[in-house]
C-alpha cells in the first residue's frame, strides 16, 4: 500500500511513545511505502484536492525524509489523519478539505465528516445508558445548580486533550467562582460538567477501537498521588489490563456505531462503568500495550491489528471495484 499521514511536525513526536510512529513502523515492516504531510499541506486548485508529501523511511538511528511532491490524495491507498487537538477553525477547514477529497475519490482515515460530527466531548450524549450525569452550558448559575445536586464534579472544555484544563469541583471549594469564569470565559464558551467518578484511582481506562472492534486490552491510566486526572500528558501511570464485561458491552455497543460513521481508529475512556469520552482525532496508547503485553500469554500488538485492519480494508475495495 500507498499510505499517506497528515500529522503534526515530526521533530514534535516522541518516537519511544508516539502512536503515529507505532503505526507507521508496522507499516514500514510489511514493505508498503509511506509519506508524511503537515496539515496545512492540503489544499485545493480550483476545485480539486491536492496534497504535497514527503516519503518517509525509518533508519537505524531515526527516519530520512526524501523529496517533496504534490499529489492527489486518491493516488494513495490511504489517508491516515492522525494531527492533535485542539479542534480549531483550522482542524475543521482541513476536515471540509479532506471531505473533498474523499469525494474525489481519497480513503481517509478517519472519515473527516465524523471526525467533524463526532466532538470528543459532546459525542457521550449518544450513549446516555453509558454515561455519568453530565451538563453542556456556559452557564454559570447552571453548573452551580448541578454541583449543588452531585456536590463533587469535573468541568472541562469541549476541544481540550491531554487533561488540559480539566478541573474538579466540590461544595467547599474556595476557588469555585474563579474557576468557572475562567473555564467559561465569563459565560461565554461552553463547557461540559460531569458528575466526579471516584473510580479514576483505578484508572481511565482507553479503549483502542479498529474498525468497530476493540483490543482486548484498556491502558488504565493511573493519576499521580494528588491528581484527579488520569492522562498520560498529566503526570498518569498507564497499566495494561484486559477488558472487564461492563467495558466490552461498552465498547462493542459504541464500536458498532463508529464502524458504521467511518470512525476506522477510535479511543475510548472509561472510567469505573461510564463512558466520559470518545477520541476521534488522534487516539493513542498503543506503544504502552503492545510493550507491557508482549510476554504475556495473549499478546496484543494494536498497530498490527490496526494495519491488518487497513489491508483488509483496502483488498475488499479492489475486490467491490474489479466487481463492479
């Protein structure tokens, strides 16, 4: 295969931990040939998609970039866009570019009208069975209402990642006010509130989903002593661990809706029996799976699984156009 990624700078990446890397080195391995591009190396002529590239090889010390060359994003057998958060006006221009070049006939992965549709944050709406009690608003009042009711609750923006601004809130906290003028910009961003999930200190728990299927394993990410949050980025210890029954009917319910959205490579968190959100960008946690579980009796590899998934993907597209 032909397989482009669109990502953030390269020199940003952490190779011993990045999933983007994991990817494409088991990608790398089986021979198909791989290129990088930046986010803002999509564009358009007229009406056309267009996309510059580098190609892309991996070294023995660290990778070597060759050429730069425009493209139609359809002369690659995939499209892989792994670029982070935060979901700004740019992220959503790249994804109506993306959009158009699928219609010309491009393979993105993630399709860029669900990653558009399906806000990390918002999108646990869609499984109220799954979800804590939770509050969208930029009300203040509002959110006083509902932490009076749950009396212990996390606030956090809409387009944030990596645990950045996530703040938790009790009755007696002496910083209430503060923090919702500040999270809210004085009543004018929205932002969600979530009932506090007191099994955090077990883990958040992310759920890797290929495809509509999810790894048998969930990377619990454990916060530090003092932390409420669990994310990697914020200081979290992350523990391999199998899926229990409450995460597999979690998982497999929500999986079959992505599959069918064309979210192909999705991350999951779980905290405890609730879904808190659903990552559609640029999910990660492979590399700390694959590593911890390599020795044990069921080894998981999620960026083989995720490769294999994109080869079957890709031959029964050849076989539906040879049919056709």
């Amino acid at each position: 295969m032909k397989i482009v990624f669109i990502l953030d700078p390269l020199d940003h990446l952490k190779s011993e931990k990045d999933t983007s890397l994991a990817i494409m080195r088991e990608a790398a391995s089986r021979g198909h040939e791989l290129f990088v591009s930046m986010q803002h190396e999509l564009f358009l002529r007229g009406d056309i998609a267009r996309i510059t590239a580098k190609k892309f090889a991996f070294t023995a010390q660290s990778y070597s970039l060759e050429g730069i060359n425009e493209y139609a994003p359809a002369e690659f057998d995939a499209a892989i866009m792994r670029k982070d958060p935060p979901f700004d006006n740019e992220y959503l221009y790249s994804t109506y570019l993306l959009e158009i070049a699928e219609n010309q006939g491009a393979r993105i992965y993630n399709k860029p009208g669900a990653i558009r549709g399906w806000n990390e944050k918002l999108s646990v709406t869609r499984f109220p069975q799954f979800a804590p009690e939770f509050l969208v608003t930029a009300n203040n009042n509002l959110i006083r209402e509902f932490l009076a009711t749950h009396q212990d609750i996390v606030v956090k923006p809409l387009d944030g990642m990596g645990g950045h601004s996530i703040f938790r809130l009790g009755l007696s906290d002496p910083n209430i006010s503060v923090i919702l003028e500040t999270i809210t910009q004085f009543g004018s961003r929205t932002i969600m509130a979530q009932r506090y999930l007191p099994a955090i200190l077990q883990g958040d728990k992310r759920i890797i989903v290929i495809d509509g299927v999810p790894l048998p394993y969930a990377l619990a990410r454990i916060p530090m002593a003092g932390e409420t949050r669990g994310n990697l980025a914020a200081g979290g210890t992350g523990i391999a661990q199998l899926l229990s029954e409450r995460d597999m009917e979690i998982a497999t319910t929500v999986g079959k809706m992505l599959k069918e959205e064309g979210l192909f490579l999705v991350g999951l968190d779980v905290i405890g029996d609730h879904l808190t959100e659903i990552n559609v960008t640029s999910p990660t946690g492979m590399v700390e799976i694959a590593k911890q579980t390599q020795h044990l009796a069921l080894p998981c590899n999620p960026a083989g699984v995720m490769i294999d998934a994109l080869e079957r993907n890709t031959a029964q597209r050849l076989i539906q156009h040879v049919a056709y």
